[in-house]
C-alpha cells in the first residue's frame, strides 16, 4: 500500500501520524474529487460534474470527534454535502453509502486499536475500499498539495484546490435516520426470534455500545451487554473481541447460551459458546460454510480464507466435503476474491466474517445474528455446531523493524523458512509476513503443541537477530 493508506485505510497515533490537518486536507480532496469521479472506477476515468452527497460515521475514542469536525470542514469547504451518521459501525457505513446512492462514505475509526490511535477509511458508491490508484492520487495530494494532480494557477485556490464560495459551500446534514435504517436492515434478516435466548454482548466501548443491544433485544433475546459505557479513552480496554475473558466471565457466571464481541468499529465478532469456550472467525466460517452447504446456498462449495486460517479448520472443511481457498491477510483482499470467483462467505480467524449476500464488509452485528439463526434452527448450542474445528496451537511473534520487505527477503530468513517448513512437514507450518498498519513482521508458527511452535519461533527470530534487521539491532 502507500505511504499513509495500509491494508484498512489512514492508520496512525492521533495528531502524531494522524492530524486534523491531514483529515481537513483529506476531506477538501473528496470534496473536490468526488464532483467528477466516482471512486469505484479507475482514476483516469471521469463523471458528469456534480455536488457530491459523503457519508461520515464515526467510533467512540476522543479523537474521533476532532477528525471528523476536520473532515467536514474540509468536505463542505470544497463544495460536498457531507451525511453525519455520528457514532455508528463500518459496516453502517458501508451499506448507507450503498444502499442510499452516496457519492462515497467516510469512517472514522482505527478498529481494534488502543484509543490514542485513529484511522480514517473510505469507501465508494459501492460500499467497497477504494482501489489502489486512487489511493496513489489522494497520496500525491497529500504529499505535493493541488500542483501534483496538475492543476495550474488559474485552477488552484491560494495554491491549494478550488474553495466552494457563496450557495457552493456544501451544508452539513444531520442523518441519523441512516443508521437507524442500517438497524432495520439488520433486525429483517432474522427469520427467527430470539425470545427463548439469553444472549450476552461485549461492545468494547466502541461502535456497537447503542445498536447491539437495540437489535438483539429488538428480536427478542434477553440481552446481557458489557463494554457499553464509553468515555472516549476506554475503547478495546480489556473487553471486546480482542479481550474476549470478560466477555466469557459473563456468558459462565449469568448462563448464558451464548455470547458475541464485537471489536471498536463492530467490523469483527468473536463468539462464546454456552461453555464459556472462544469461538473464533475459523469457527464460525466453519458453522456458517456448513450451514450454507446444507441450505444448498454455499456458492462453488468454497469458504474464501487467509494464509492466517487454522489447521484445523481445514480438516474440518475437508471432511464436511468443502472446498477453500487462501488469499492474503485482510479483509479487503478476501473481498476481492469473493467478487472476482462469485464465492459467497470468507473471513479471517481475528473476526472479519463477510457475507457478500448481505454486505461488502464485514459486519460483527450481522454475523452474531447468522450464527444465532444457525443456533436456532439446528436447536444445537454452539458448542455442539463448532466441536468438528479442533484448533492447532498458533503463535505469533511480532518484531519491530526498519525494512519489513528486508526482513521478508533476506536470503538467511528465506533459507530458515524453508527449512523450518520442511522439518514441521504435514503436522504444522510457519509463515512471515508484514504487518499493513505498523513496522512490524510478524512471525507465526502452528504446530501439535505450543512448545514446539515457540521453539521454531526462536529459531527465526534468532536467525532475524544475527542478521541485525530488527529494530533493537540498530
């Protein structure tokens, strides 16, 4: 990816990496952009000229308000009309902007991240992250300012792009009533109620603190919420589905059937079954691919995951006779590969669940809702549905460095890969890759037992060291 867009959009410590400035500058371009291009098509390709219509939601941390004043700013500044849905999911956002005919939508949020750090993500028209060669023209603004998309003197503003003056200054719209129709939205696709259940939630002090609970008590469950007081600095503190103990204290000690954590943007869910056991995104692709399969809706009988997937939801997939593919790790990419191949469910092990017959993205609420109707219509508790992905020991080891393609490419490191591969054989496997948000590399090794997968662990980071291409070596 770029110089400031990774693998899920603008990501950085709030007014460090990530300032207002940056988010003001961000929203003149859209703003600016947007009335003669629409972000689902190439760059070079153009649109009649119009007053663009930007969806701006936003999660729970303190900065979050400051960025998305700044962003509007910028967008109304530069002649849009920016649709304020507040604090509200991703997901949401997604589907306003797609469901309502927005020119693009615009989220604030850095997901699962501590609170002192932010991100901003944009969507288009389609609901979809926006391609990579218009990430390279939002970048070269943000580096060279109007003069490197080529506009010249007469075009420009003081030197920067053309301000809306007059009737041309784009207003601000209060739009609520898009998030409560995302919660409509969501409450249709239950076939079932959920009156007999007791259903736990685990907010994270983040996006879903209102509409979690609005929804599964709408359907009809006695809902049990945690992680629904945010104060702007408690966002992902020890709860959600990155922490998911609380969560499971919670499901064990009010017995629960079950329970759902959503991360700070409620773009992920990890369950809890009536056990108090995790249930994680390998197992409910898992619940979720069978359960397709049995309806007959399980398109090319093929589940879309990522090089991060477990063992072991492999050996149950083959033996429920479906099929898999790999792609990369992020959402994004298992999108990609669920359009381009017509697959209908992919997802990651961390949470990202996307199901291409309801949503572009994935949606931590809709999820917990198909897990549920999977409970309610097999009238099996999710133990019970998941016990077939018996889960390998996987560790991850994560080493800052300067050069995380130096580290990927290095001839030691590729020869240790190797090897390490060959010895682990048909019982495990170990992967590097890089992180997309931070100067990491990330060194991950599953195996029959953990001590073995640290074991291998030490000998790549040992191999890592002596070749000084960590950070600490430096």
């Amino acid at each position: 990816m770029g110089k400031y867009f990774g693998t899920d959009g603008f990501r950085g410590e709030a007014n460090v990496t990530l300032t207002a400035d940056h988010a003001f500058r961000l929203g003149r371009f859209l703003g600016w952009y947007c009335k003669e291009h629409d972000l689902s098509l190439p760059a070079d390709r153009r649109v009649a000229a119009h007053r663009p219509r930007i969806v701006v939601g936003k999660d729970t941390r303190r900065s979050s308000y400051m960025f998305e004043y700044a962003i509007v700013a910028g967008l109304t500044a530069s002649g849009a009309d920016p649709y304020m849905l507040h604090v509200t999911t991703t997901p949401s956002v997604s589907f306003v902007t797609e469901r309502e005919d927005f020119d693009c939508g615009v989220m604030i949020s850095a997901s699962h991240n501590p609170y002192m750090d932010n991100g901003i993500k944009l969507v288009n028209r389609r609901g979809e992250k926006i391609n990579d060669d218009t990430i390279a023209v939002i970048e070269a603004y943000l580096d060279g300012g109007a003069a490197a998309l080529g506009l010249t003197e007469e075009e420009m503003w003081n030197g920067d792009l053309p301000a809306a003056t007059g009737a041309e200054v784009g207003r601000i719209i209060d739009y609520a009533a898009g998030r409560n129709r995302y919660v409509g939205y969501l409450i249709s696709l239950a076939a079932n109620s959920y009156k007999d259940f007791r259903v736990g939630l685990d907010c994270a002090n983040g996006s879903a603190w209102m509409i979690g609970r609005a929804v599964f008590e709408a359907l009809g469950a006695k809902t049990y919420v945690t992680g629904a007081e945010p104060d702007g600095l408690n966002i992902n503190v020890d709860c959600g589905s990155t922490h998911i103990d609380r969560l499971k204290k919670l499901v064990v000690e009010k017995g629960l059937d079950v329970g759902f954590a959503f991360d700070g943007d409620a773009d992920r869910c990890i369950a809890v079954d009536e056990k108090g056991n995790e249930i994680n995104g390998d197992h409910i692709l898992y619940v979720l691919g069978k359960a397709m399969k049995e309806q007959g809706t399980l398109a090319n009988n093929t589940v879309v995951t990522t090089i991060m997937s477990n063992m072991g939801l492999y050996r149950a997939l083959d033996k429920a006779g479906i099929d898999y593919v790999q792609t990369t790790v992020g959402d994004r990419f298992i999108y990609e590969n669920m359009t381009e191949n017509g697959h209908v469910i992919g997802g990651e092990q961390s949470g990202h669940v996307i199901l291409r017959k309801y949503a572009t993205t994935g949606d931590g609420i809709l999820t917990a809702i198909m897990v549920m109707e999977r409970i309610v219509d097999s009238k099996l508790p999710l133990s019970k549905l998941a016990e077939a992905v018996v889960m390998y020991p996987q560790i991850t080891k994560n080493l800052r460095v300067p050069d995380k393609d130096a580290v990927l490419n290095h001839p030691a490191v590729q020869e240790k890969l190797a090897e390490c591969n060959t010895r682990l054989g048909d019982n495990g496997r170990m992967l590097l890759r890089k992180s997309g948000t931070e100067p990491v590399v990330r060194v991950m090794v599953e195996a029959a037992d953990e001590g073995t997968c640290e074991a291998y662990i030490d000998e790549m980071v040992g191999v890592i060291r002596a070749e000084k291409l960590t950070c600490e070596d430096k």
